[in-house]
C-alpha cells in the first residue's frame, strides 16, 4: 500500500492506494495549523502503518526540494505564516519510518496526468492549476524540469488586458498571472466569485486572454507536448474553448503546435490528478528506496 498527501493551502486530501493506482481509502480536512492538520495527517495513515511502503507528498509552496540543503523537506516562505519553516518531511519521518517522495501540488497534478491522464505516452507535459493561486509543473520524459528550485510559473508576467482596469492581488508582484487570473483576482475585480458568474460575463474574456498568455509563453518557453490546464476556475465549460481561440490568435501561426483542441486540455483525471501523481511517485520512492 502506498500513501498520498495534497496538502493544499485550504485543504489536505490524504490517500491510501494500491499498485494499481487505485484509490482505497481518503479523507480529507482544512488546512489550519500544523499541529492540527498534521495530527490528522497521522492518525490517518496510523491504521496502515504495518503495510504502508512509501508515502508521495505534493505540497502548497514554495518548498524546499533540494536534498542538499539543511532545509529539505520544509515549507519555506509561504504566505501561510502558521507554515513558514515548517519540516514536513521530517514530520512525517518521526511516525513513518518509510521512503518518502516530496515534491509540489502540482507538479504531483502533472504526474498524475502523465501516468494515468491527458499526458500519458507523451513526453513533455506542463500542468497549471488555476484556483486560489496559480501554480505550474513541468516534466520531460518523466522527469520534473527544476533547478536550484521549483518553478513559479504562476507568477510570470502578463501583458494587460485593454480593458482591464484591476491593479492586481499578487502581495509580490501585483500584476503577474496569479494576481490577475486567480479566483481571488476575479472576485475582486467583480465581487462575485467566478463559480457564481454567468458564462457570459465579461469577466471571461479577460481571464481567458490571461490564460491564453500563459499557454503563449509555455509554448515559446517549453515546445510542450501538451499543456494541461486544472484548478476550479477551468472547471468552467466555457473557459477552455475560449483560452484555445486566443491562443490560436496569439501564436498567428508562428509555430506548428499540434492541433490546439488536443494540445490545450483540462485534466482526464479532474480533482484526482494531485492524488494518483502522489501516489505514483511513492511508488518511485519504494523503488529507489
């Protein structure tokens, strides 16, 4: 049995799965406190703990991913400060005398997506999750494109849109990608949530064009073989035809990307891309142990 771990910045979604991949048991709980959440982190797997034989952990950021650092394992600098510092990994270790594989939410999502999802078979993937914040992973024959650390591809910056007139909600940079195209950015921009928004708001034309910048850039950036697009915001019906038709306006056939309704996609596995990946990757981990 293998364990995963999303540990999201509003929730963490916590699963047993087997070798196939299959999701056995799950629960999951709000993000507090590391003390209370990761107290029911434990007391979840406690149960499975003679048959647990690795744990994958995707985790909100930014994190410290290099095995090297003093610091591997933790979270770093997020803007939950209950979480700033935190060592999840070494937490985990003082219960779970297991391998554990430690890596982002979404670079979990994407290698969910390239083992069971839209990615499978292809060999260069980039995955966005476009919620609360807007995060990005990237992975080249199955291996996640990092260096000193992971990438922010969220927070890349974006032209303006003619008619867009919000200053931004990015604390950082103001007006990158997530301050302009997250869900917290349209509320403000609106007042409304965006699950609340009829589809032909206005609102969605700016945030596509938002969205179709970011796919602009990862193609000129990655040449990727697909572009995959989660997060509650793309759950609207909408959204995907929408970024599609001004990606296709903003490339103007300056590159042969494949045909754009295959290579601008939501995820196959919707909310279970984080979870399957999670658990794929401590199958990784068991194997190199």
């Amino acid at each position: 049995m293998y364990g995963s771990i999303e540990a999201g910045g509003t929730k963490f979604v916590c699963a047993i799965g087997n070798n196939k991949l299959e999701i056995l048991d799950r629960a999951s709980f709000p993000t507090t406190t590391p003390d209370e959440t990761m107290k029911q982190v434990i007391d979840f797997f406690n149960p499975y703990q003679e048959r647990l034989e690795s744990i994958g952990v995707g985790s909100f950021g930014p994190i410290d991913l290099n095995r090297k650092s003093e610091t591997y394992g933790y979270i770093t600098s997020t803007p939950k400060l209950a979480w700033q510092n935190f060592d999840f990994v070494g937490t985990l270790k003082k219960h779970f005398d297991v391998p554990i594989a430690w890596t982002t939410d979404v670079n979990a999502a994407c290698y969910g997506e390239y083992v069971s999802g839209n990615g499978k078979g292809l060999s260069s993937i980039v995955y966005y999750t476009v919620g609360t914040g807007i995060g990005g992973g990237a992975l080249q024959n199955g291996v996640f494109v990092e260096g000193f650390s992971h990438p922010e591809m969220g927070h890349m910056l974006v032209k303006r849109h003619p008619e867009d007139t919000f200053v931004g909600n990015c604390p950082f940079h103001h007006d990158c990608l997530e301050g302009m195209a997250a869900g917290p950015a349209i509320e403000k921009r609106t007042g409304t949530k965006g699950q609340d928004l009829s589809s032909d708001d206005p609102v969605w034309e700016i945030e596509a064009d938002y969205i179709a910048q970011c796919a602009y850039n990862t193609t000129l950036m990655f040449a990727p073989d697909i572009i995959i697009f989660g997060g509650g915001v793309m759950k609207q019906d909408h959204m995907k035809k929408k970024v599609q038709e001004k990606f296709a306006k903003l490339v103007n056939h300056y590159v042969n990307t494949p045909v754009v309704e295959e290579y601008i996609v939501t995820p196959k596995l919707g909310d279970n891309a984080g979870t399957i990946g999670a658990l794929a990757l401590a199958q990784n981990a068991k194997i190199k142990g």
